[in-house]
C-alpha cells in the first residue's frame, strides 16, 4: 500500500463516469467513484475541497455503486457490484481518509449502495437479486442480514440506493420492482411504504433528523416526505427529465439540487414540466426550481455541496467534473482538462527553461569565437603599428645623421616603406599616415622623391621641423 505521502496528483480520467460522491462537513475530503473500467473503476479523493485529486488505493476494475463518509472524512465506505456476472461485489472500508482500504466481513454479493452515518458507526448495505439488506453497528467489523418485512417468501427486491439520517437511526432504501422501504432503528427492521413503486428511483436525500426528505424519480418528478418517509407526495411544480442524484444542503434540506442526466427527446405524455439537462437548484425545500446555467449534453449524475450551499461539484459520466463557489450563478469546467492542462504547461515550462539556457550555450560560445577573432584583428593591427612606427624612427634616425655629416655638396636622401610593412586595410592606411610625408612635412610628397639641400641651414630647420612633428 502507498502512504499518502508517496501518492502523486492524478489527471482525472477522460472516459470516467461518475456513479457516486461524498464529502465531509466541511467540505475539505471529498471522494468520487468511477463505476466503469473507463476510469479504471477507481475512487478519488480531494483534501483541499477539490482543488486537487489523487487516486486512492482502491482496488482496480471495480463497479462502484455508492460511497459515503463520516462527517471528519476520514471512515470512508464504498459499494461494488459484481462484473458481468464474474467476482462478486464487496464493501471495502477505509480509516484513513481513503488512502489505503480493506474488505469488510460482510458477504460477497452484488451490492448496489451503501450509507453511513455521521460518526462511521452505522453502515447499511442494499443487494440486488436479493431479499434483504446488511447492517454493522460498529464501524463494518462484523454484519447482519435483515429482511424486510419479515416474509422471507416475497419475491426479489433489486435493491439500489440506500440513505440514512446523521444519526443513522432514519434510513431509507429504494427497489426498482417493490418501491420505499424505511428504518426507523438503525436498519434493522424494514417497512415497506406501499408507494412508488416500479418508478425509475434515482436518488434521494434528507436533512440532518432524517425527517424531512426528497426523492429524484426519472422520468417522473421530485417527491417529498414530511414524515421520515413513509408517506410520499409529488411537488406540484414538478421538473420532468431524466433526474439522477438529489441533494440537500444541511441541516434543513431548505436548499435542494438536483441533476438532470438529459432532456427527454419526446415527453408529451408525462405530466410536469420538460426541463433540459444540467443542475437545477431550489431554495423552498423543493416546491420550486430553476436552472444554474450548467450546459446540456453532459450526462449529469453525481453531486456533492457544502454546508452553505455555495459550493458544488457535479460529476456527469463524461469525466468533467463542474464546479460553483457562488450557489450555481457560475461554473467552471473542472477535471481531466484542467489536470492535463497543468501537466502540459508545466512540461512546456520545462522545456523552455531548458531551451533558454541552450540558446544562452549557443550565444556564449559564438560571442566568444567572435570575440576571439575579434582580438586576432586587433592584435594584428597593433603589430602593424608598431611596426610601421619604429621604421618611422629609423628614418627620423638616419636623415639627422645624414644632415650632420652633409657638405655643401648637394645630399640626397631617399626615403621609402618596405613593400612587406604596408597595411593591406585601407583603415589602417588611413589611420597610419604616410611616414615620408610626416618626416618631410608635406602631405604630398612621396616616399620616391629626392631632397637637394641647397642651404644646409634652411634644410636642416626645415627637416627638424617635420620630424618633430
């Protein structure tokens, strides 16, 4: 088993389809069941009230039917049924907020949902093909088998769904072929309510006493019970559609959502209003709705709020979970979208880091090739200089010595630049200007003319003047 320390965040799957959902008073420890292979068949928690999720170590390739949890978040219980015909279902339970989980002693059937109350005390289980249901009084330990009515010839129930009061002593359970049945002491007994029956019951709820409680029935309406269930009646404003899971905002149930899977292609012959899919909310305990703006086409299933209302997280069995902070005014498309984006814009991330600093390599080493040749050709330059400077002195050198020892015969002095010192740059010539025209003081003498030194002293000022400067 992985510690939670070793779990790494998760991409909510793609093809997940969202059977179940639960969360603790607080909102902070939420849990969703995928009931497909799609999803893997895996259960998913969030400890920061669904910023973030992890895959649990939950048993793989499961159909799970129904999670719920204590009010702390951290006794988790969740159903599975079997597949196709295969294993058999079990009831796994988890004491450390869903991170590692165990099968329970209770048999192996094809469980359809299970509840809890608000301290983990007392479970209740539904079986489908079966007479009866299971209870555990002390936190899925040990089991018991209960039928209802106390006819052990009454035909199969096909059992589904299963809620309980925070107490745990008001439950309820619904069949698809037998209708209501209640509990009013802890599940052990079981009283059917004669009402409702061979209805599509989807989902229900109840306040924090278990005795005010809502039911969504597909194709058919919302019902309502003032008296812990046993007596039902249909909201006169009644919302038609394919409704799934009911919830009420606790503790008075005064807020109720409810999610609608799709609008019906043709309704014309069932009573009530033809609403389209998505999240309907009411705020008069159920006798009126209206639509939050989610879009239609999800395939609306599973809803989990918090304590004010305010926030919601649905789960349609198209693996994109939707979220409100504000009562359902705004949603945001929040799930496997979201966690790729993320993954995806932190592995471009690291990929641009990578790319920047291989260009900054790239632009270092040619700046310093540049800069190598760079300093080649001023070093050359400078040689060039020097070169071309020291003959410059020679020159200077060797006219003063030919003046001093002139006659007053005529003296001629050629002076010319060695072919093998001339700048082949015209920058350079240019900033080097010609020595014989420097050591002679015009600027247009070449180096191949010849001097005549008619006067020695008028020559010999003339020449001291243009070499000094």
């Amino acid at each position: 088993m992985l510690s939670p320390s070793e779990l790494k965040k998760f991409p909510i799957p793609k093809d997940a389809n969202w059977c179940a959902m639960s969360a603790s008073a607080d909102f902070k420890h939420i849990y969703a069941a995928s009931c497909n292979n799609g999803g893997n068949g895996r259960i998913f928690a969030s400890h920061n009230s669904g910023e973030e999720w992890t895959v649990t170590n939950s048993v793989k390739s499961k159909p799970w039917t129904q999670i719920a949890t204590d009010h702390t978040g951290k006794f988790v219980v969740a159903s599975c049924t079997n597949i196709n015909g295969g294993a058999p279902g079990q009831i796994y339970f988890s004491v450390d907020y869903g991170w590692n989980w165990n099968i329970t002693t209770a048999p192996a059937q094809s469980y359809e949902g299970v509840a809890m109350d608000s301290s983990g005390k007392y479970i209740s289980a539904t079986i489908s093909n079966g007479q009866g249901l299971y209870y555990s009084h002390d936190y899925g330990v040990t089991w018991n088998f209960t039928i209802p009515d106390k006819n052990p010839k009454m035909p199969r129930f096909n059992f589904r769904r299963i809620q309980m009061s925070k107490s745990g002593q008001h439950q309820i359970a619904v069949s698809d072929s037998s209708g209501v049945f209640t509990s009013h002491d802890y599940g052990v007994s079981w009283n059917r309510t004669n009402q409702l029956n061979d209805h599509w019951l989807k989902g229900m709820s109840m306040d924090d006493t278990g005795k005010y409680q809502v039911m969504s029935v597909s194709l058919s309406g919302i019902y309502y019970s003032n008296d812990y269930g046993d007596h039902w009646d249909m909201f006169p404003d009644n919302p038609v559609g394919r409704l799934r899971d009911i919830v009420c905002v606790p503790p008075s149930c005064r807020v109720v959502y409810v999610a609608n899977y799709d609008k019906l292609p043709d309704a014309s012959d069932l009573h009530g209003e033809l609403i389209s899919g998505g999240v309907y909310k009411s705020t008069d305990y159920g006798k009126t709705w209206h639509h939050t703006g989610t879009p239609s086409g999800n395939g609306w299933t599973s809803l989990v709020v918090d304590s004010t209302g305010n926030k919601v997280i649905v789960g349609p069995d198209s693996s994109l979970f939707y979220r409100t902070i504000d009562g359902g005014k705004t949603w945001s498309r929040y799930g496997y979208e979201r966690e790729y984006l993320q993954e995806a814009l932190h592995n471009i991330g690291k990929g641009a880091i990578i790319g920047i600093i291989i260009s900054i390599l790239v632009l270092c080493c040619c700046n310093r090739r540049k800069y190598s040749q760079m300093q080649d050709i001023i070093r050359r330059q400078n040689t060039l200089i020097r070169s071309l400077r020291h003959q410059h002195e020679v020159l200077n050198r060797t006219l003063r010595s030919t003046i001093s020892s002139a006659t007053d015969e005529p003296v001629q002095a050629t002076v010319e630049l060695s072919p093998m010192n001339v700048a082949s740059s015209s920058d350079v010539e240019a900033a080097v200007p010609s020595v014989t025209a420097i050591m002679l003081g015009s600027s247009s003498t070449t180096p191949s003319e010849v001097v005549t030194l008619d006067d020695e002293a008028a020559e010999k000022e003339q020449l001291l003047s243009g070499s000094s400067s």
